[in-house]
C-alpha cells in the first residue's frame, strides 16, 4: 500500500507540472478529463475481470459437485 501510494505521489507531480506549464497554461480540465477516462478503462477492466473470474469459480463448483 505505501509502495502504491508513492508512485502516485510521483504522478501527482507530474500532472501538477502538466497543469501548471504551458501545455495546459494553467487548466486543470484535460487532465482531469484524463483521470476520469482512466479510472472508467482502470474500474471497467477491474469489474469484467472479477465478473469473469467469479463465473470461472461458479463453474468449477457446478462441475465438482
């Protein structure tokens, strides 16, 4: 957990650095728009796996019994 926290503590200023140059001069927005475009791939990836997973499990136990 401390180990995940620090790499995003590196993210954080890299975005903050984003934000802050004259990529973005100022507005957060794109990189916002960007953190929420990952989190809904990160969550949505997360979410088919388990679901994927928990029928593998269900499966399994039908076929053992």
């Amino acid at each position: 957990m401390i180990c995940i926290a620090g790499i995003f503590n590196l993210v954080q200023e890299v975005l903050d650095h984003l934000v802050n140059s004259d990529i973005f001069k100022g507005n957060p927005i794109p990189v916002d728009a960007g953190l929420l475009v990952a989190s809904i791939l990160l969550g949505g990836a997360i979410w088919g796996y388990v679901g994927v997973q928990s029928r593998r499990r269900k499966n399994l136990r039908v076929d053992i019994h």
